[in-house]
C-alpha cells in the first residue's frame, strides 16, 4: 500500500516540524494537480516538500510542477525518507 509507506515518511516530518516551530500547510490546489505535498513555513522560509514511499520517485505531472517552482526561485525536495526531511527541517532552522 503506497498510501501507507508515505505516511510512514510524511507523518515524522511533519511531527518535527510542527514541534520545531514551523507551520505545516498540505497544499492541494484547484485547478492545479502535482501540486507538491507540504510546504512549511518559518521565520521568513518557505520549504517545500513532496513525500514519496521509499524508493518512489515523483510522477511527471510533479515533476512538472517542481521545474515551474524551481525556474521561480523555489527549492523543492522530494522525500522518501523522513531522516532526510528532518534533516533539511533543521538545516533550514
């Protein structure tokens, strides 16, 4: 079950997150499908996530939309191991 295996990779990071003072919006946009996962906001920073079981990689329509916020000035990662997301959460602190 994918559903399942990305929860076990989102649910911790968006836990530390929250508990290291960031605010953790789930983004689903209308009109707009590939629309990254979370994106996490702190003291002027935007981090944006897309959470994928591990080993997954993002779909091409993500992939589309990654390269649109990339070509805007935006990093976004995708994360199929929550140690990583942590990590970036804490790097970013």
């Amino acid at each position: 079950m994918i559903l399942g295996e990305i929860n076990q990779v989102q649910k911790p990071v968006v836990k530390h997150a929250k508990a290291t003072g960031w605010v953790a919006w789930k983004m689903k946009i209308e009109g707009i499908n590939g629309c990254p996962d979370y994106w996490f906001f702190k003291a002027g920073h935007l981090l944006i996530m897309e959470f994928k079981a591990t080993g997954e990689r993002a779909n091409a329509q993500q992939v589309r939309r990654h390269k649109e916020l990339r070509e805007a000035g935006f990093e976004v990662h995708v994360i199929d191991d929550p140690a990583r997301g942590i990590e970036l959460l804490d790097a970013w602190s």
